[in-house]
C-alpha cells in the first residue's frame, strides 16, 4: 500500500538523476564512476541467445560458432553499438556476424528475433527461470547457450546514500532482493 513504481528509461550510466533525486533507485550493471552511490548485488547474469521457435539454427544440431555467424542478427544497444559481448569470441576464431538491425532494448531484440530469422544476444534473466523449454518457448522463442564464451556480469541496485536510512527505500531494497534471490538463486 501506499508505494507507486515508475519505471524511468535510463539512457547512460551518469548518476547525476541518483544524485539530484530524480530516480531513487537504479537496477542494471555498474558502470557510473560516482563514489558516492551505494551498491548491492542482486545476481549473477550471463548472456544466451534466442531464436524463433522453429528456426533453422536450432533445428540442424549444436549450434557452432560458425553455423551462430552465418546468421542474421538483431542487436540491443541504447547507445545504437554494434558490438557485442559475442564478438570478441568470433573474432578469435576469425568470425564476424552480419547486424541489419540495432534496437534500443532487449525486449525489442526479442520481439524481432520472435517475428523473424534474426538472432538476438541477451540476458539470461530476460528468459525467467527457464532458458529454452518451458517458458522462453511460450515467448515464442527458443533460447540456446552461446558456442562462444562471453563474461557473465552482475546486476545490482544503486542508489544514493541519502536513502540508506529511508524506511520506504530500505523495504524497496530488501523487496527486491528477496525476489531476485528467489528467481536467481
């Protein structure tokens, strides 16, 4: 009772709305250089891939690094990069990936690689608790461990330290923490 959650579009990593109160609280990977705001891990995420169900990757076998850079693919990125985590993988086995489409988020990423043959890269936290069967399949899409390796990243929460004693802030906080320790233990 009494809360009301908004969620704000957060295009970069300053922390100049943390630090003028114009968001409370920050869930994402780390990437401010403001030492003042205060952290805490909520989990461990790594990335996957996802493809519609039924597509061709996943229905001829493993899915190799080569048979992964022939496809088309579908790219998240706010900042409208190119580059992925995946990438540097390729490249070390002299692959490179062809990207007809940027889209601003992993949801879009998602619907797209549900529409199309595009193949989108994305957290594993985007699939729920399931990565390919149970629930990415009633998404619509099929998602499938990476044929190369990428690093696995933390999400935390970030706030500023004006809110540590807020009892409000303190039960969002310890709210959010429970449910993600619950669905990423």
């Amino acid at each position: 009772p009494h809360v009301r959650l908004r969620f704000a579009p957060k295009p970069d990593k300053d922390a100049r709305p943390l630090r003028e109160g114009l968001i409370d609280l920050e869930i994402g990977v780390l990437g401010t250089s403001a030492p003042e705001v205060r952290t805490q891990l909520l989990f461990r995420d790594r990335y996957v891939g996802v493809a519609r169900t039924g597509h061709p990757l996943l229905a001829a076998g493993d899915v190799t690094p080569e048979r992964y850079a022939a496809c088309r693919h579908v790219v998240a990125s706010r900042e409208g990069d190119v580059a992925e985590a995946v990438d540097d993988g390729l490249a070390a086995l002299g692959l490179t990936r062809p990207v007809p489409l940027v889209v601003p988020g992993y949801p879009d990423a998602m619907r797209i690689a549900r529409r199309s043959d595009l193949v989108a890269l994305v957290p594993r936290s985007c699939l729920g608790n399931a990565l390919a069967a149970d629930h990415a399949s009633l998404l619509g899409l099929e998602g499938f461990e990476l044929p190369v390796r990428t690093p696995d990243f933390n999400v935390s929460a970030i706030w500023h330290p004006r809110l540590d004693a807020d009892p409000g802030h303190r039960w969002l906080r310890d709210t959010i923490m429970a449910v993600c320790k619950a669905a990423y233990p």
